[in-house]
C-alpha cells in the first residue's frame, strides 16, 4: 500500500523552549500516535537554527489524515495546549502528501540526520522533472554512502505551499557534504532542471534528543 506523510516544520524562537519540547513530547505525538494510521513520530532540529523543528509522520496511507480519529485531534479540536504552543510558533511548512519512490518505505530508526528538499515545479517541465526524479536523481544520492533511505512525495492537499517533497535519512549530517553526495547531486541533467524550481526548500537537520 502506498505510504502517507504528515510533516511540520515550525520556528519556534518566540515560544517557551521547555515548553514547546514538552508539549510535542508529552501530548502532541502522543496524541497522533493514538490516531489508527499513524506508523511512527520524529522529531528533528536544524543543524544550524536550533529553534527550527521539524516533525514527521508515516502514515498508513495518505487517507488517514482524513478519518474522523485525526479529525478527533486536529483543526478545530486542537487541544488548548496545542493552541496555545502553536501561536506562539512562526510555521514553515505543513505538508500531506503520498509517497511516490519507493510507495511503501517508513522512516529509518537508525538514522541520525534528515535532509528535506522540497519545491513546486513549472507545469510544463513537469514530466521530464518527474523523469529525472524517478530514475536519476533519487536513485543517485539513495546510492551515496551513509544514505539510509531516500523517499519522495507528492501532496495530496489541494492547499499545501509545495507539491513534490524529498527526505533522505542519513548515517549523520556529514553525508550530505560528502564528495560522493555533491558528485551525484550536480549531474549535467540536474544543472538543467535546477533553474525551474521554485519555492524552493531545503533543510539540514539532526535528530532530536530529549535531554534527560
């Protein structure tokens, strides 16, 4: 079955730091994990802004997130604690989306870093931007040393600030930066696709750990 994605990325420099990290820990992800669907919670930090979370989701399938137990917890039934923590917090990006590469693949437990590419793309490069995805782009940096997993997405909400998204879980953040990666990431085919990206963003991020 074709796998779902929920993804979160907040800047939460004006909110309580202890406050915003014990609210996603103690009630937000349990709360979703309670929803059927949910397959697992990360939580990630931005290697350079360390007040840029970023959360993810797999989902059973890209329709979870339109049952009544999500609903239940979600939009107008937010608990007072997320609204609260959430208004203080500038969101990036929230994204629902269906995997498109490989279709069935969940988030990989050992990884320590996370990068996040995600765009919108002309409508007229479309099919030979989805061409060079699918049978170069993606393969390539999934073939990179230190490459756990490489994933990508397409929303499957009418209203999301991006359509296609990419996550790479990583061995650590120094992968991304590796002669193998930039080799693979700067072929001939992705210096011609490049220029018709747009809205483009890219996130360099550690897993997160509580601190005891």
């Amino acid at each position: 079955m074709t796998k779902g994605l929920l993804f979160m990325a907040f800047d939460f420099a004006t909110a309580h730091e202890d406050e915003f990290h014990d609210w996603y820990d103690r009630e937000h992800i349990p709360e979703r994990m309670g929803v059927p669907g949910f397959l697992n919670a990360e939580r990630w930090i931005d290697e350079q802004n360390p007040k840029i979370h970023v959360a993810t989701y797999d989902l059973e399938s890209p329709a979870v997130l339109s049952s009544s137990a999500y609903h239940a917890v979600a939009g107008a039934n937010q608990s007072v604690w997320t609204k609260r923590v959430t208004g203080m917090c500038r969101r990036i990006m929230r994204y629902e989306g269906e995997q498109l590469l490989p279709g069935d693949r969940t988030a990989v437990a050992a990884a320590n870093a996370l990068l996040v590419a995600s765009m919108n793309i002309d409508q007229e490069v479309q099919e030979e931007f989805t061409e060079w995805y699918n049978t170069e782009h993606l393969p390539s940096l999934g073939a990179v040393p230190g490459v756990l997993a490489a994933r990508r997405f397409s929303a499957t909400d009418a209203g999301s600030e991006r359509r296609f998204l990419a996550l790479y879980h990583l061995r650590d953040a120094a992968v991304s930066r590796s002669d193998a990666w930039a080799k693979a990431a700067d072929t001939k085919w992705t210096q011609r696709m490049r220029p018709q990206f747009r809205d483009l963003l890219m996130l360099r991020l550690n897993r997160y750990r509580r601190e005891t």
